[in-house]
C-alpha cells in the first residue's frame, strides 16, 4: 500500500490591532487597540491525519526563503514515506528557488486553483487561532500578542485536540451537484 505525508501549506499575517469579536450590548463600548502595524507572520505546514504542525514565523514577510526554511524542516523531520505539500499559487512558493529545493529534497508540491482558500486545509486553523486569541483581546506589548499565537498554536496537538479534529477534517466543499443555468 502507498503511504505518503500530506501537509496543507499557507501563511497567516497577525497584526497587532484590534480583533472584533461579537457582542451585544445598549452601552457603547471602547476597546483599547495599540497602535503601529507590527505584524506576526507564521508559514504553517499542518499534516492532514495528525494535525502536526510545522511553522516557520518572522516580523517581517514571508518570501521564497521562508518556504526553503519551512521545506528543510519537514525534510528533517525524517519521515520515511513521500511527502507532499499542498499550497496556494502566491508567488513565492512557484519560484525556481521553492521548486528546484524541493525537487532536490524529494518533497512534492502540489498547487491548488487559484482563489481557490476553501481547498487548504490550514486556512481553518488560522481562522481557529484569531477566534482562540485575538478576537476581542488586547495585548499591550508585541510580545504578549506573539506568545498568545504562540500559545495557541502549542495548544493545537494536546488541550484542542479534540476541538479541532471536526474543523480540520477533510471534508471539502465541492460543486459536482451544481446545475450551471445558461442565462
């Protein structure tokens, strides 16, 4: 039987300001937001049974070398079957430096359509993460908005497991059932 490592592959750009939740009330409320844009990114490889997660994060952008980084962790996590990743089509990650490394280091990259977020997996997480740890919080210091991510993202294999094993399934919308109407 062939068995292969499938690892969902996108970024998610954190900015410190104000995430808005939901809420309901007759007196106005102010949320205190920093100001400034500094901003947490996090290149994120989750793997699609065991929801492991394989990150690379900066302050400052994600480009073609945060890919090669994200790619030489995965290659050394040693897995003893083929490995592919499934991304998006950002520039970044259909450079000759992405694909000749990955080439190179017999990882399969595999893109999806274009505008096509609801087919990667990981957007799910990232979307699970703001509601973990931003919408409607305020932190003071960039450090303190860092280590919630941080902390929520440790959280994803031990204490949410169990939330986050029906959000990250692989059920994906599909339209074969779709009726096209010519007008």
């Amino acid at each position: 039987m062939n068995k292969r490592k499938l690892f969902f592959v996108d970024a998610a750009h954190f900015v410190q300001g104000a995430f808005l939740g939901q809420l309901w009330c007759f007196v106005r409320m102010f949320i205190p937001s920093p100001s400034g844009r500094k901003r947490f990114n996090v290149l994120g490889a989750i793997d699609a049974i065991t929801h492991q997660l394989i990150s690379v994060t900066n302050e400052t952008y994600i480009n073609a070398e945060s890919v090669c980084q994200l790619l030489y962790k995965i290659y050394a996590a040693n897995y003893k079957i083929p490995v592919t990743l499934v991304l998006d089509n950002a520039r970044y990650q259909k450079c000759k430096l992405v694909t000749y490394l990955a080439t190179a280091l017999d990882i399969e990259l595999l893109y999806i359509p274009p505008y096509s977020p609801h087919l990667n997996l990981i957007e799910r997480l990232w979307k699970w993460v703001k509601k973990d740890c931003l919408y409607s919080k305020y932190y003071q210091t960039f450090e303190e908005f860092k280590q919630a991510i941080n902390t929520s993202l440790s959280k994803i294999q031990n204490e949410s497991k169990e939330e986050l094993k029906t959000l990250l399934n692989l059920k994906f919308q599909t339209f074969e059932k779709t009726k096209i109407i010519a007008v």
